[in-house]
C-alpha cells in the first residue's frame, strides 16, 4: 500500500531523510520510532505531498506523491504535529468545511461530520470554538479530521502527544478500530504504545533506516542471550551478597550478574547468558545445593526501549546500517 525507495530529503545542508526504503502492506499498523530529529516527520511530509523528496519515490496505492499527489491526498489522512485548526471555528463547523474540501458530496457531510465526532469523542463540544478547546481535545478533533473522507492510509504524527492516560487509551483502542481496512503508520515516543498497536517498526536515526521488523523478531534477534530475574533468601539467615554473587557467576554459561535489590535477608539478581546459553536450570541447582531458598527465577524480556537505545547507538557507530536488518 506505502513503498517508500531510495527517500532522501535535505533542507539546505541538513540530510533530515537519507536514502530510506520500505514498504507497508495493506491493513497494517506500523509504528516510526525514532529519536528527536530523526526524520519522522519529514518522512511523513512527504507521504503525504506537503514536501517533494529531494531523490527518491515515494508510492500511496501505487500513485507517485510527485506526479499523482491528487489521488494519494484522496487516499490519506493526516494528523500532523500540529493540527491544522481553525481556532475561531466551531468543531462542527470546521468538520464540515474540511469535509466540502476533501471532497465529500454535500449532502454526505453532515453524516459523515457526526458519524467521525462520535467516533473520536468530540460530540460533547461539537458547538464549541476550537481555539478554547483543551489539547486533548483539539488532537481528537485532528485525528477526526484526517479519518473524515473514511481514506485507506493514515499517517499520524504522534497523535498520543499532549494526551492524559485516560485519552491516550482512548485514542489507542480509536486506533486499534482503525486498523484492518486502515493502513496506519504512526509515529510517537511511547514505545508501550507501539508494542500494543503495531505489527511492525520502522527505527530510523539520523535520517538512516536502521531496522524494520515485529517487536518479537526485534527482540529475539538482538537478544541471541538470557536475561534471568533470580530472588533468594537464606532460610532464616543473612545470606552473604558477594558469597551469593560470586557463586552464581561460577555457574556455566552466566556472562555478568547484578545485585538489584537486598532487603530482610532477601537478595535480587538480574543475570545474563553467554550467547545461545540457557542458564536457568543450572542456576536453579546452584541456589538449592548451597542451602538458599530460591524464591522467583523468571525470563526477563528485553524492553523495546533496550531495543530502541541499542540500535540507535549501533547506528551512530555504523555508517553502513543494513536496511532490512538489524546489527545486534
Ligand atoms: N523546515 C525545515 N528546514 C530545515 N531543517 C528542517 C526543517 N524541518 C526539519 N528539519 C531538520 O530535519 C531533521 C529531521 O527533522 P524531523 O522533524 O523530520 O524529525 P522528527 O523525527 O520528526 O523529530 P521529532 O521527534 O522531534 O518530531 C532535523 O535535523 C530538523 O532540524
Ligand atoms: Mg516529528
């Protein structure tokens, strides 16, 4: 549905997006993660004909953004960083004006206008000026008036940004309803949130691709090692924490132990594995044979913050990063 080749924008001397290439099948949810200035927003731009790359092409349903940016604009929907509001407009004013230049036969509109308030919870301040609306309020009125011609693609620009828990939840399973026959890149900074929404990831950093993947073959694939949480005690007495920790760091294929926690005579441990080594059975065996009670040993998952942290910092040392892998 989105396929994106060779993309490079420059801003005079600045390269915002340098030579990224992907696609985005139909019906999936995509998340674009990135640092500050990584180049999210300029991709976005040119997905959605507010810039023209500098090399590159960019495809909406097989339309080219340069030469066919009519048709990609009646196929997408966009909620910029900053919705484009009319602050001394009513809501239900501004929704049926953006509703006459999207295109939507006249007598459609005031259906289409109520059928989107409802669905992005806005029809309680439907008479309201925008300019007096709250942000969470005028992002839903943003997001209502990128989904209003009902387009095949969304492309979000944070829309969770400026929203309290309970709306960014809101805005979530809003989403979520949305995917299917939605095509949706979104891009934010809450990284829980691309591991509730989105199938896949596109990780770009200093305008460079560097992977693009499910958050479970993310993870697995630069993880390669075992992350243990181990909880003892010493069944009534104090177990000693340096005795504890150099013992576990004899037992075969443990590469780094941790002390996280001590308290009543309960110690915690994070432990690594070499590579490819599974651990937990031997270190279950090493706590029982020295007397200790073990009380929790548990896999822990890699974060996609770990994630995210580690494969920008591996980008920064690599000019050459994969575009469809990741370097671990
Ligand atoms: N209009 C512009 N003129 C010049 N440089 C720009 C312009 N817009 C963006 N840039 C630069 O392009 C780079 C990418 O910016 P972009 O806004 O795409 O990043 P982003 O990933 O969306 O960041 P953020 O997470 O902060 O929104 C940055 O170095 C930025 O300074
Ligand atoms: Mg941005």
């Amino acid at each position: 549905m989105i396929k994106v080749e060779g993309l490079t924008k420059r801003y005079a001397r600045t390269v915002a997006v340098d030579n990224i290439s992907f696609e985005v099948e139909k019906g999936q949810i995509v998340g674009f993660l990135g640092p500050n200035g990584a180049g999210k927003t300029t991709t976005m731009r040119v997905l959605t004909c507010f810039l023209p790359p500098t090399s590159g092409t960019a495809t909406v349903a097989g339309f080219d953004v340069l030469e066919n940016p009519m048709e990609v604009k009646k196929r997408i929907g966009y909620l910029p960083e900053t919705p484009p509001l009319y602050p001394e407009m009513e809501v239900i004013e501004y929704l049926k004006f953006v509703g006459k230049l999207k295109g939507i036969a006249s007598r459609d509109v005031p259906g289409r206008v109520d059928e989107v308030m409802k669905r992005c919870a806005v029809d309680d301040v439907r008479d309201k000026l925008i300019g007096k609306l709250s942000k969470g309020y005028r992002q839903r009125v943003g997001l209502a008036q990128a989904i209003l011609h009902n387009p095949d693609v969304l492309i979000l620009d944070e829309p969770t940004s400026g929203l309290d828990p309970k709306q960014i939840i809101e805005t979530r399973e809003l989403i979520n309803s949305l995917a299917g026959d939605h095509t949706i890149i979104l891009s934010t900074h809450i990284l829980s949130e691309v591991e509730h929404s989105c199938e896949r990831v596109i990780i770009i950093s200093h305008g460079k691709l560097v992977a693009i993947d499910s958050v479970a073959n993310l993870t697995n694939r630069l993880r390669g090692s075992e992350a243990v949480a181990l909880e003892l005690d010493a069944a009534g007495g104090r177990p000693n924490p340096t005795e504890v920790q150099q013992r576990l760091e004899t037992v075969a294929g443990v590469s780094r132990v941790m002390m996280k926690d001590s308290k009543n005579g309960k110690l915690i441990f994070e432990i690594e594995s070499l590579q490819g080594k599974q651990i937990r059975a031997d270190l279950a065996r090493t706590v029982v044979n020295s007397g200790w009670n073990l009380n929790e040993l548990r896999s822990v998952g890699l974060s996609l913050e770990d994630i995210f942290l580690q494969l920008t910092a591996a980008e920064q040392k690599d000019t050459e990063p994969e575009t469809q892998g990741v370097q671990a």
